[in-house]
C-alpha cells in the first residue's frame, strides 16, 4: 500500500491514533500510512490524515521485538498517564516508523504523544 501513496518525502511510516471517544479505555481510530507532499487528496481506497502541530511527548521504545517493545512502551505510557507525569490530550497521537523500525524481530520506534 505505501507504494501507492504519491509524493513520499521519505520512507516512513506512521500509525496514527486520533479521533478518540475518551481516553486509551474507549474507541479511537487508528490509521497506518506515509507521509506525502500532497495535501489535498488520498488515493482512491486510502483517507488523508492531517497530523496537528502541537505539543508531544515522545517516548522511545527500547529495540527489540515489536510484539514485545511497542507494548511495553504503551504500559509505560499509561503508567506515567496515571501517576499524573503525562497529561495527554486524547487528539492525536503517532508512532514514527524510520530507519531504526526496518527489522521488526530487532527495532526501535519513536511515540509521540499529544500533552498538554
């Protein structure tokens, strides 16, 4: 899909969380995709994105599995959430797939989460 999406800067990928009912507890969406130089339109099948400018923590996973460290990062994001250190915003947050993401069994991604 990604060799779909026209005007690619780079070759990232992004997962992106927003449109959230409440908190990380109720629904939100969550979008895989690229960046692109265009802004007016997706590709027929796909939906454009717009990734707010804003303040973001970013919380880096340790490397390693994906399975494994993507998660753990999370619990640690929701933990810092509940011991008050993060005070998230719920409109959008992205997880930044680069260079370091190219081997899933051994890689390392970066989490941005919207604060306040």
């Amino acid at each position: 899909m990604a060799e779909r999406i026209p005007d690619k800067p780079n070759a990232n990928l992004y997962a992106v969380y927003d449109e959230y009912a409440s908190d990380h507890n109720g629904e939100y969406t969550f979008t895989v995709g690229a960046p692109s130089k265009q802004s007016d339109a997706a590709p027929p099948g796909m939906v454009l994105k717009h990734v707010p400018a804003g303040k973001y923590a970013i919380i880096t996973t340790e490397r390693g599995p994906f399975p494994k460290v993507i998660p753990e990062a999370w619990l640690q994001i929701f933990k810092l959430e509940d011991d008050g250190k993060l005070k998230r915003t719920y409109q959008t947050d992205f997880e930044l797939y680069d260079e370091r993401a190219l081997d899933p069994h051994d890689g390392q991604v970066d989490i941005y989460i919207g604060i306040r």
